[in-house]
C-alpha cells in the first residue's frame, strides 16, 4: 500500500502528466490488466479507512433526456482530485461510448495540477475494481460461480475483477442483445474463465453465488424480480446510477443486508431511492475498518448497491500517478504558464510574439 502522492519538484512545474487513451492502454498492458484492478483496490480500500480525513459531497449532476454529465471532486487536505463523466445510454446506436471520462488531480497547497488523465478505461477498471473490493467482505465464501446480466463495456472488467480478487471460475451471462454476451465470451477467453451464454436471466442466475447487474437504460427496470432472488447470495448492483434509473425490484432490497459508498449520494442515485431514508444501509467504510459487519451468515443477501464516489476516483488517480515513473506512458503536457517573474504574465505574452518561446529576451 502507498501514501499520499508525492509534492511536485521544481523541475516539473513546467509540464503536468498527460495520459492519453492511447497510454492508458499501454499503462494497463505493461501492468497487467488484473494487477492493475487489484491495485486500485488497494488504494481504494487504504483511502477508505482514510474516511474522516476525506471531503464528501454527492456529484454534482447536469442532466438531459439523453442522460447526465457529473463532476465528482474530492480532497484530502493535500491532494484534490475531480472527475468529469457522462452516461447516455443512446450513445451506442451512434457508435459511441456510453461513459466517457476524464480526471485532475492537484496539489492542493499550491493549486497546481499534478495529472491529467482518460477516465473512460480508468473508470471501467475502477468501477471493476471497487466491485470485487466490496464482493471480498460480501459474498458468500469460496464463490466460483457470478452470474452477469448486461454484457456491454463494463461486463468484461467486472468478470476479471471477480476471478482475480475472489477465485470466480464460471461465468454465466445474459444480455437482452445475444450478440452482446458472444463478444463477452470471445473477450474472455484464454482468460481462465468459463463462460456460458444464457438465454434468460433467470437461466443465468442458476447456481450462481454471485449476481452482477450492470445495464445502461437511464429508467426504473426490473432486472432482478423477488422471487429470482433465493437466500444466500451476494448481489453486485452497478447499473443504477442516477435519479429514475434502478434494477431491482423494491422487494428484493427489503430482504438484503444494504451496503453502499456514500449514503447521501446512493439515497440520490441508486437501488435505495426506492426505500425511505430511515431504511438501515451501512457505508462500505465501516465494514473495511471492521465498526460494522459484512457477510454475517450463510443465508443473508448481501447487496452492494454501486452507484460510484468520488474518493474511488481519487484513489484511481493517485495509482496512476505512482505508476507512471515506473513505466514511462504519459506525455508532458503544455498547460502551465511558467513566466520568468510570476508576476509579469502579460510580458510572457509579449516576448512569444517575437521569439515564440514566452521567454525572457
């Protein structure tokens, strides 16, 4: 486990850490894609027995008929970071990612960015991540079966999540678009995991100790109805995300042992917004820190009702930027002015026109 990142030196005040899509990829290769999910569990779960020394506030949202644009931000006390992130589930007929995404991280005495990153792959690997973390104090013990239902983007992380944090073997998938869960099945394969394809969700949950939902409709579904849910399992609820969008059935929360990030902001966007809000829900925080109890017996539903929070972000944030010494994949991005005499901007200005460097002449 790490600390808080590191201050700027002076030899990189000129320049921040840029990590294209293009180098995240090659970050993520050169790590290892399940290494790096579990090494941004690690950091998530070091940040959130961190908790009292964080700055919490639900997202801030902008939304359309189409969907939403959230910011995200959070701090420390030392180090602030934010995300930028949308969810249109229409995207895709366009040919176009449902969540897109980027992120800052700053120093926060000086104000000074530290790193600027794609958050899209970042929050697929994050969001994977954080499901598995929460799955280790939730699911039932020696899991080997997790049952999948939506297979687009997000699908093929959580299920490599799943097998390298918990021991996941077999997966059993469902998608309303058959093709969707054929491209699941060709992703994963040579990956350890045996994948059957499904033709209902309730064929999928069959023998499944383990049940992830993560569709995209921006509405109130129904993925999951009570009497698909038998005693004993562990549910992984990640597709609800914001105000009208769930996919449970109200019944199936009365019965379960809730868990979430943030409870000012699940009682916004997730399964909980069905529930009054004196429901009993515990924060994900106290289980890891050991002030409350995760899984307690062999017939309790567990439900981790995933909605995302922005100290997840930032814990993904602060992975990047320690691995990025290590492996080289980011390019120096020109987004500081560095002026001579900090306080003559305008004359940086002036000089760039003669010399075209902004430098002193």
């Amino acid at each position: 486990m790490t600390t808080k990142s590191k201050a700027l030196e002076p030899s990189e005040l000129a320049y921040v850490p840029f990590v294209s899509v293009d180098n995240m990829m090659k970050n993520v290769h050169s790590y290892g894609v399940e290494p790096f999910m579990t090494g941004i569990a690690e950091y998530i779960e070091e940040d959130f027995l961190r908790w009292e020394s964080f700055d919490k506030k639900p997202r801030i949202p902008a939304h359309a008929p189409q969907g939403v644009i959230e910011l995200m931000p959070t701090s420390d006390g030392e180090t602030f970071g934010f995300k930028y992130v949308n969810g249109h589930p229409d995207n895709t007929k366009d040919g176009r990612q449902t969540v897109t995404g980027f992120g800052v991280l700053s120093e926060l005495s000086t104000g000074y960015p530290v790193l600027f990153t794609e958050m899209t792959i970042l929050t697929a690997l994050r969001t994977a991540a954080n499901s598995a973390l929460a799955a280790k104090y939730l699911a039932p013990k020696g899991s080997k079966t997790m049952a999948i239902i939506g297979n687009g983007a997000q699908s093929d992380f959580q299920c490599l999540a799943f097998k390298s944090m918990l021991g996941i073997t077999d997966i059993r998938a469902y998608d309303i678009d058959p093709d969707a869960s054929v491209r699941l099945a060709r992703n994963l394969a040579n990956t350890g995991l045996d994948v059957t394809i499904c033709k209902t969700p309730e064929d999928a949950i069959e023998g499944a100790q383990i049940v992830t939902t993560v569709t995209a409709d921006k509405k109130y579904a129904t993925i999951l109805t009570d009497n698909m849910v038998g005693s004993g399992i562990h549910i992984n609820a990640v597709g609800g995300d914001c105000p009208g969008k769930t996919e449970l059935h109200k019944d199936i929360l009365l019965r379960s042992d809730i868990f979430v990030e943030f409870l000012e902001q699940t009682f916004i966007e997730g399964e909980v917004q069905q529930l009054d809000r004196d429901h009993p829900v515990t924060e994900l925080w106290e289980v890891y820190a050991g002030k409350a109890a995760g899984r307690t017996s062999d017939d309790q539903i567990t439900l981790f009702d995933s909605v995302g929070f922005a100290i997840e972000d930032f814990s993904a944030l602060r992975f990047v930027r320690d691995l990025l010494p290590k492996t080289g994949h980011f390019e120096k991005l020109d987004m500081l002015a560095d002026p001579d005499d900090p306080r003559d901007l305008f004359g940086m200005v002036l000089r760039s026109k003669n010399d075209g460097t902004g430098a002193a002449a």
